[in-house]
C-alpha cells in the first residue's frame, strides 16, 4: 500500500461522512505508554511529562518513512478539509499553523 492510496482513501471517506471522519482523527486519541511513544515511527503527541497519547494518524503516518498524511482543517466548523501528502523536509520549512493544516 502506497501513502497516495491512503490520502485517497482517507479523502473518500471524508466525502462521504466528514463528521465521523473528522471526529476520528480530531477527537479519538487514546492514552499510550512509553514504549509506544518510544517507538521509532509512530507518532505520538504529549501534552504533559509522562503522559502520551496515539491517534489514527499517528499511527499510519508510522508506516512511511520520510512521508506523512497532514489534514486541513476547516477551524470554525471544526472539520477535516482534506488528507494530504506531505514530506518531513517540507512540512519543517512550512507555515503549515497559518493555514491550518496538522498533523
């Protein structure tokens, strides 16, 4: 499976339900130990010393290398505009906060 064929997928299924979709990768973040925030590619996010937590993107964006699936975010409605495809190198030059896009 290829990072493009996820992004299309995941913007399928957007299309289709953007409100379960968006509240999957915006509102479902489960707590993770250590070891899974120690992990080499999963991505984790910690908010408070010893505390992390895993979402889905953490995860898939775990199977690629150099790759990652950020979202744009539609801030006022509170939705996932769209998956997209992205390199380490471009998302560290961007201003990807100005124009709501996360990862």
């Amino acid at each position: 499976m290829t990072i493009d064929f996820i992004v299309d997928y995941l913007n399928n299924l957007l299309s289709i339900d953007p409100i379960a979709i968006s509240s999957l990768v915006l509102e479902r973040k489960s707590k993770c130990n250590a070891q899974m925030a120690e992990h080499p590619t999963v991505q984790v996010l910690s908010y408070r010393p010893n505390e992390y937590w895993l979402g889905m993107l953490g995860v898939i964006n775990g199977m690629f290398k150099d790759e990652l699936i950020i979202i744009e975010l539609d801030e006022e409605r509170k939705l996932v505009k769209k998956f997209i495809k992205t390199t380490l190198n471009n998302l560290w030059g961007a201003t990807f906060c100005q124009s709501k896009i996360l990862i």
